[in-house]
C-alpha cells in the first residue's frame, strides 16, 4: 500500500509539474504573439501619429496660402517685429507674409536626381567588383568600408562637402565643365562658389552609395552561382554574365535599393544645409546655383519661425513637412506599381531572369 502510495504521489508530482511548465509554454506564446501584434502594428500607429500632427499644424497654412504655396517662389516669415498683422480666410500673419515653396520642390527633386544619377551607377558597380572581381581576402575590407560610408553622420558629410569638396569643384572642375559643355542646357554660365545645386547632388550620391551598393552586394551573393557559371561556360564575358544573368535576377531587388537612396536624398537636412547655399528664394539658373531644400529649409528657419507670434511661420514649416511626407510617400506608391506593371515585386529580392 504504501508503495502504491508513494507511486500515486510522484504520478501526481509529475503531472503537476508537467501543467505548470505547460501553462509557462502556453504564457510565452501569448507574450509572443502579442509582441507580434504590437511590433507590426505599432509602426503604423506611429506613422499616423505623425501625418496627423503634420496635417493639425498645417491646417492655418493651408487656409492662408492656399495653391500660392506650391506655386510662389517667395518665402517671407514677414515683419515679426511689429504688431500689425494681415488676415486672409480668417487666418492672421505678419505683416509681409509670404510662403511659397516652389524653390524648395524643385531644389529637393533635382538634388535628388542627381544624386541617383550620379550614385547608383557607382553603387552598382562597386557591389558587382566586391562581389564577382575581388578575391575574398580583399572583399571582406571593402565590404566593411562600405558599411563605415553607411554609418557616419550626415553632418560631417556636411562638413567635408563644406570644407573640401566645394571649394575644389568650384577651382578645378566647375569652370572646365562650363567651358567644354556649356552649350548644354543648365552646364554653362557662372560657375559660383562650389555650393549649390550639383555640390549637394554629389554629396548626396556619395551618402546614398553605401545604401545601394550594401544592398546590391547581398542580393549579388544570393544568385546561384551555376546560373553564373553557366553563362561563362557559354562563352560570356564577365561584363556579359553581370548584364545579362547576375543584375536581371535582381533587378527588383537594385530598384528597391534605389528607392532607399532616393528617400535618403530626399529626407537628407544637415549635410544639404551645409552645401547647398541655402537660398529658399532662388530658382538656380544652371545647375551649379546655390538652392535650397524642404527639409534643410526647416531646420534653417525653425529659429525663427517659433518667434512669430501668429504661429503662420511654424504652421507653413509643418505644410512643408507634409508635402515632403507626400512627396516620399508617392515616390514609394508609384515605385511599386512600376515593379508589379514590370512583373517584379516590391520587395528586395530577385525575381529570376
């Protein structure tokens, strides 16, 4: 009986330990499924947070400046050191107010195009060297100085553009290229300082590289290479075997890496604000004038903006915020919908030749 007992006891000791790590298992699942819930929902969350704010503080500008925001090419915070103001659609501001971002649209746009223009090419050829040219002793440090580009903070691009950069294209280069192509449009005239318009499009590319190329090496690394070597064995060349097996496989996937740098130039704020000669008012009359961008312009007015007692100032900041959110989140809308039209996928990953 009592061993009987003893046996009962330990069947019962085990079963209990058996429901308790059970009901821990059955604990941590929940925790992980709820972990999940919150770590896909939360970046939403915050993103409509965000275009909320930016559409609440827009609001007065938008009353006040209506279409004449996208179309002036003036922005004036006006006399902040007086107490008249001007009322337009119930809406006050100072005296002399004007807020028209047409400069900062175009000053965003073609820094970034040249920045993709001039960047990509670069970016890809890098990744297809390190990946298919260097022995792997060499493409481990190259790999890793890429990942260093990646990592340094814009401002000391900034500061490089600012310092070196500029100076030397406006002495060296900038007038060479006035005087072999200026009859081409936007490449003659006066070459200026070494800040504006192309100088923030260089440094811009030279930030937008290591996203590009970093992404562009790992899908390199993922095409099979008996698809590779089979092309060689066919009697490619090695520039014939990247152009027509290696980048075709990934050809979505260095589209999507191209819409990271784009919305990397596009967001860029101290670096163009170092470079780019900081003239909100301008429209550049060739492609070495000084500009400005909606987000360097920001950050240079912000200062003054929160002195207006109105609150114009900070209400047309947060409309400029909006449209570069609109203008980011469009250029991803219509990236996607040329990738499903092409039979590719949004995603960064190789679809096969």
């Amino acid at each position: 009986m009592r061993r009987e007992s003893a046996a009962e006891s330990g069947s019962l000791v085990k079963a209990a330990t058996t429901a308790r790590e059970l009901g821990v298992v059955l604990m941590l699942d929940r925790a992980l499924v709820a972990a999940g819930w919150i770590g896909a929902v939360l970046p939403t969350v915050v993103l409509l947070l965000i275009v909320v704010f930016l559409v609440h503080s827009a609001f007065s500008s938008v009353l006040y400046n209506g279409l004449h925001f996208l179309t002036g090419t003036e922005w004036n915070l006006g006399n902040l050191y007086v107490s008249t103001t001007t009322v337009r659609n119930g809406v006050k501001a100072a005296q002399g107010a004007s807020y028209g971002a047409l400069p900062l649209i175009l000053g965003t746009l073609l820094s970034s195009i040249i920045a993709l223009v001039i960047g990509v090419p670069i970016a890809v050829a890098s990744a297809l060297v390190i990946v298919e040219r260097l022995p792997r002793g060499w493409s481990v440090p190259f790999s890793v100085a890429l990942e260093l580009l990646a990592g340094f903070p814009s401002v000391v691009y900034g500061l490089w553009g600012l310092i070196v950069l500029g100076p030397f294209l406006a002495h060296h280069i900038y007038p060479t290229v006035a005087r072999v192509l200026g009859f081409i449009p936007f490449l003659g005239g006066q070459t200026g300082s070494g800040l504006g318009l192309l100088t923030s499009g260089i440094v811009l590319a030279v930030m937008i590289i290591p996203i590009v190329a970093a992404t562009t090496r790992d899908l390199l690394a993922q095409v099979p290479p008996p698809t590779r070597e089979g092309a060689l064995a066919l009697g490619f060349t090695g520039w014939e075997a990247a152009r027509l097996v290696s980048l075709p496989w990934i050809r979505a996937g260095v589209f999507g890496a191209c819409i990271l740098g784009w919305a990397r130039a596009l967001g860029e704020t101290m670096a163009v604000l170092m470079v780019s000669g900081s003239a909100a008012n301008t429209i550049p009359s060739n492609i070495y004038g000084p500009v400005s961008t909606i987000a360097a312009t920001i950050v240079a007015l912000l200062d003054s903006a929160l002195t207006d007692p109105t609150g114009l100032a900070q209400s047309a900041l947060a409309e400029a915020g909006l449209l570069l959110f609109l203008i980011t989140f469009g250029s991803n809308i219509l990236a996607r919908v040329i990738l499903r039209r092409a039979g590719g996928t949004a995603l960064p990953v190789g679809r096969g030749i």
